[in-house]
C-alpha cells in the first residue's frame, strides 16, 4: 500500500535525507512509537520497519528504549498467582 504525505520541500533539507531515506526513518521512527506504547508487538514494528528483529532491537537499543515491555501489573500478578 502506498500513502501519499504533502510536506515542505525543506524537510528533506533540514533532515539531510533522500526521500526513500526519509521514507524509511518515518517506518522505523513509526514502528519504535507504536512499539514502546505497546500498540504492536516486536515482531509486528520489525515488519513495519522493514528490519529483521535482531536489527529492531538494535535499533530500539540506539534509541536508548527499552527491548522488552513488562506489564508490572501483570507480573505482580503472575508473581501471586505462583
């Protein structure tokens, strides 16, 4: 599927990207969002990014955030129920 953004002509300037560079950092950058609000699963944003997940990960690891969401409520709950 293709969708068409309409953005200022600087914004490639300003960023220093191609526009199929900064098509890709606006997947990844996406994917990362989604991914730490705990909207799609890892498996899901490495599609979206167009990455495997071992090179996800490394991304989120350059982003300094975090590689695996816990829901503490849902440990502690666990935690109880063992």
């Amino acid at each position: 599927m293709q969708i068409t953004l309409d953005l200022p002509p600087e914004t490639f300037s300003i960023l220093r990207l191609a526009p199929h560079e900064f098509s890709q950092a606006l997947c990844l950058a996406a994917a990362l969002h989604w991914y730490s609000k705990g909207l799609i699963s890892q498996e899901k944003a490495a599609s979206l990014a167009g990455l495997d997940r071992t090179d996800f990960i490394l991304a989120l690891a350059r982003e300094q955030m975090d590689s695996f969401l816990v829901d503490w409520e849902d440990l502690q709950q666990e935690i109880d129920r063992g």
